[in-house]
C-alpha cells in the first residue's frame, strides 16, 4: 500500500501547537513536559517513534517514545553527551552510524547542498537500506564520509530546533515503513519545529524559575527559623531538615537529614538511597557533620548523577547557613553560660566574705559556750539532769564549730596544706569511717581501686572531707538500700575519683543548683546546703574538675578529675615553702 497517496496529515494542526504551547505554561516537570510533547507528535505524524535531543546548558537530554501498539508507548530518558573529541553520542547505541549522523546535524556541521538536506540543514530519507555519502565541515575543506543508518525504521527525518540561529535539539521522526513522509510533510515539520523550540525554550525557563523560587523559599525559612532564639539546636536543625525535599525538582521522592556530632536529624521518610547529594558541615574550620539530601527512587541522571548542578549550589549554601547557625547558637549559649558563671563567681564571692565575717564573729563566743560547757561539766556535784543539758550544748557546739571550719574553708581562710599523696590511700582512710554505717543501712560498698595509680599533690585532708560528703550525700540518697561504687583510674594527665549510687537521682533543675552555697533539698535541721559548695571549693583549689550525671530515680554520678602534677612542680613548690 502506497502511504504516502492514503494517508494524509490532520488539519487540526492549529490545534496541535496550541496545546503543545498551552502544555509549556502549565506547572509540570521538564522531563514529563517533553514526555508529553513526544507524545503528542507520535500522534499527529502517525509515526512509530518520535525523539527529542535537548540541549541542556553543557549537557543533552534525550527522549524516545516509541508506539508498541495503537494505545500503548515505550517511554524512555537517556543521557547523551559530548565525547572528549568533542563528538555527540547516545548512551543507547553508543557510536552508532545513525548517532554519528544525529551529532553531525544537532551540531549542525552538515554541508547544506547535498540534496537529502532541507533547507534548514535538516535530513530526511525514505530508504535507509541505501548508503549514501554525507559531507561534513571541517574547517575550510569538506569531509566525505559514506554512512549506513539501515535498521529497523525505514523512513526517516531529522528537523534541527533553531532559535534565532542556535541550534537547541533535534527532532527525529521515524517509521517502519519506506517512503513513509513526503517533501510537504517535511516542509509542515520544518514550519513547526521553531514554535516546538520555542515551547521547549519557555518551558525550560519557566521550570528554572520555579526551581530559584523553591531554592529562595527554602533559604528564607531557614532564616525564619535561625531568628527563633528561644528554639533548641536540636529544634533549629529539624525545622531546617523538614524544608529541604520541597526544595528540591521531585520532592514527592525526596529525603533529607542533617548529621552533627554523629547525631542524626532525618525527614519524616527519610531512608538510605543510593543517589544522594551531600555538603559537608564546617563550623569553626571543623567538619562535624554532613546534609544530606537523596531520592527514593531512581532518575534521570543529570549534572550530578539525578541532581541539577543547581541543586549542588544550593545544599553547599544551604550548609554554610547551618554551620552559621550552629557557630551563633553556641556562641550564644557560651556567651549565657559565661554571663551565668560570673554571676556564681559574684554570689561566691560576696556569700564567702560574709561567710568569712560571720565564722569570725560566732567563733570566739563559741568558743567561750563550749568551753565554760565543758568546764562546768567537769563539776562533781552536778545534778543529773543539768549534767545532761550541759552534754548537749558540747555536742551542739562541736556541731556549729564544723559548721564554722566549713564555712572558713568555703570563704578559702584556710589554705590548703598539699603534699604528694596516693588517691588510693584516700579513699581507704575515709571509708573506714563509714562502712559500718553503709552495712548497717542495707548499702553494699564496692571498691574498684585502679592497682599503680600515680600520686598526685593534693591536701589529703580536704580530699578525705571531699569523699566523706559525696558518700554521706549518696548514702541519704538510698534510704532503702542500694549500691555505692567508689572507683578510681588514671590517664597521662589526671586521676579521677567516682563516686557512683543507685538512689533517688535528681532532676535537671535540681542538678543546676547543688552548688550554689546553702541550697538544700533536704529538710530542715538535716543539712545546711554547703557541704557541696565546700566540696566545689577544694577541687577548684586543686585546679581540678568536677561532673555530675544524674537520673531521676537512676542515682547519681559524680565524677572528680585531679591533675597529674610532675617532679618538678612539687620541688619547686616545696622550695617556695608552699605547694599550689
């Protein structure tokens, strides 16, 4: 059957413009806008395959469709791409004769006098069994070569899509059958194809818009929430994660998280894919984390495997602004850790001279209470009850007189008398007070003393008084028995003594305050809220450090760190009468 007499072009090819013009106006993806355009094409030619090449900034995008049947296509999206001689090839027939002749007219290299050519530079057969010879430019001279395209399609067009001169595609039409397009047809397709260029041209800016307007939406949310001071990090970088897959060309596939410090912030869906972009997260000239950004299913490889080089602009600032972020949120927080340490240093400083001034003034009437008690005690004809009254005011003015030294060594009247000391030998000294005392009240003591541990320079009476607090203070933690751990280690620079229970633990505000002078959880006339503060005092004056971790209702943890004094140091300290 001859075609090219029975079949005949529509006549609605008004309407066939319109909608592929209509179709670049409306908010659709790029691939799905040329799948559509393909689309359209293979009905109105009635061919059995239609390709676009698109030229993308420094990349090409192919698409086919193929007809299968009447109502049912092959849609496909590859890549192509120049090779390093700067020639265009396809990833589906790598190298092929038709290929190399497809390069040649997209990039418009063809010699326009050969008389299978349009007048646009195009070509058209209706036998691709026939060799033939095509010209190509090079330089001044005219390369011959003899080209073979025979294969399935037997009719063939390719009409390049030239916008003001540049070429941005090719269309290639195909069929199965011979002589399947006439000269007019190919003259109608020549007609159409600038509006298709410029369709596709529209589309493409329209999409890139988008895309800006995605990526500014993006960035002003993050800068929303890096205005919300009272938020958390923690807040901060999870608001931020939710609003990068919106950003993003399918972010109905896309996922996200934000890594910092080995902890991971991940979008609602996030899971783990093998196309992912990632930026590294740099704060203060230290990588701590990454953003990570991935789609779920796979895509069409772009400039950065399914990413548009755009988008790898976008996540590098998108993770400049988080690491400004994470840099201004801390310098915050330090800046209020350090506003709250010089209003403690102040307290410190004006409840110890106060402190200082009260020992001082109650010490010396003390002093005389305690001493006419016990003179007048000694008495032999005491009546038993006075001689009973008596006993008590000794006993509750050796109380107020350790309340006294207390107070003196919080307010730092009395210096430290340091020498070179074992922790070890620390801790037996003050538990054998106290280990009748934890059998009697159902607590087992257990020792984990590390063997060969370094002597350090330290006041072993104050370091005694520093044990026998935090133990009384874990022992009235477990009214109903537990288990106290007394431990100690070495590294190259410290020791550490830790003093571990399972008692009642404390809450967060709780922790924030227990060394803060007199306060106290404790019932009245049961603690005075300084034993803490006193214990604070001497670590600081033994350049040390002190931690505490604590669960309410999982006990407590306190950890005391010791510096590793060296030879020298104690020699010379000792030449100077004193030991710092």
């Amino acid at each position: 059957m001859n075609t090219k007499s029975t079949r005949k072009l529509p006549d609605n090819l008004q309407n066939l413009l319109h909608q592929i013009l209509l179709y670049a106006n409306s908010n659709v993806l790029r691939a799905d806008f040329m799948k559509k355009v393909a689309t359209i094409l293979l009905g109105f030619s009635k061919c059995d395959t239609i390709e676009l090449w698109i030229k993308e900034d420094d990349n090409h995008t192919r698409i086919e469709i193929t007809r299968i049947s009447r109502d049912s296509f092959l849609y496909e999206i590859k890549a192509i791409f120049d090779n390093e001689k700067g020639k265009i090839i396809s990833v589906k027939n790598f190298d092929s004769e038709l290929d190399i002749l497809c390069g040649k007219i997209f990039q418009g290299h063809c010699y326009p006098a050969l008389p299978f050519l349009t007048k646009l530079g195009g070509f058209w057969t209706g036998n691709t069994d026939i060799p033939f010879n095509f010209s190509i430019k090079s330089g001044v001279k005219l390369q011959t070569d003899k080209i073979n395209i025979s294969g399935d399609y037997k009719s063939l067009a390719l009409i390049p899509l030239i916008i003001s001169k540049d070429n941005i595609g090719l269309l290639q039409l195909k069929s199965i059958q011979y002589n399947f397009f006439t000269k007019e047809e190919i003259i109608l397709y020549e007609d159409i194809s600038p509006i298709l260029g410029i369709a596709l041209m529209n589309q493409r800016t329209q999409a890139a818009l988008r895309e800006r307007v995605k990526e500014l939406t993006c960035l002003y949310g993050i800068a929303k929430i890096a205005e919300q001071f009272d938020s958390s990090l923690d807040e901060i970088l999870q608001g931020v994660v939710k609003l990068l897959p919106p950003a993003w060309q399918y972010p109905e596939i896309t996922c996200s998280r934000i890594i910092l410090d080995g902890r991971s912030f991940p979008s609602q869906n996030f899971q783990e894919c093998h196309d992912k972009q990632t930026a590294n997260l740099v704060v203060d000239g230290k990588r701590r984390g990454l953003i990570e950004v991935a789609y779920l299913e796979e895509n069409l490889k772009l400039d950065e495997g399914p990413f548009l080089k755009e988008e790898r602009n976008l996540i590098n600032t998108i993770a400049e602004q988080v690491a400004l972020i994470i840099e201004r949120k801390q310098a915050t927080e330090e800046r209020l850790k350090l506003q709250e340490q010089l209003r403690h240093a102040d307290r410190l400083a004006t409840i110890g001279q106060l402190a200082a001034g009260v020992a001082h003034e109650i010490n010396e009437p003390l002093g005389n209470i305690l001493g006419f008690a016990q003179l007048a005690s000694k008495y032999p004809q005491l009546p038993k009850q006075t001689k009973q009254d008596l006993n008590k005011i000794i006993t509750v003015s050796l109380q107020a007189r350790e309340i006294i030294k207390k107070l003196m060594l919080f307010a730092r009247q009395k210096q430290p008398e340091k020498s070179k000391i074992n922790i070890n030998n620390v801790v037996d000294e003050g538990l054998s007070f106290l280990e009748s005392r934890c059998a009697k009240e159902g607590i087992e003591l257990i020792r984990m003393l590390s063997p060969n541990i370094p002597e350090i320079v330290a006041d072993p009476s104050q370091l005694s008084q520093v044990l026998v607090n935090l133990v009384i203070n874990a022992l009235q933690a477990m009214p109903e028995g537990g288990r106290l751990t007394i431990r100690t280690e070495a590294s190259k620079s410290h020791v550490s003594l830790i003093i571990d229970d399972t008692g009642l633990g404390m809450s967060d505000d709780v922790m924030k305050q227990i060394f803060i002078p007199f306060f106290t959880t404790k019932d009245v006339g049961y603690g005075t809220g300084i034993g803490l503060s006193v214990v604070h005092g001497i670590i600081m004056t033994h350049n040390g450090s002190i931690k505490v971790e604590s669960d309410l209702g999982g006990g407590t943890r306190f950890e005391i760190q010791l510096p590793i004094n060296n030879n020298q140091n104690i020699q010379k300290n000792k030449n100077n009468g004193h030991f710092d």
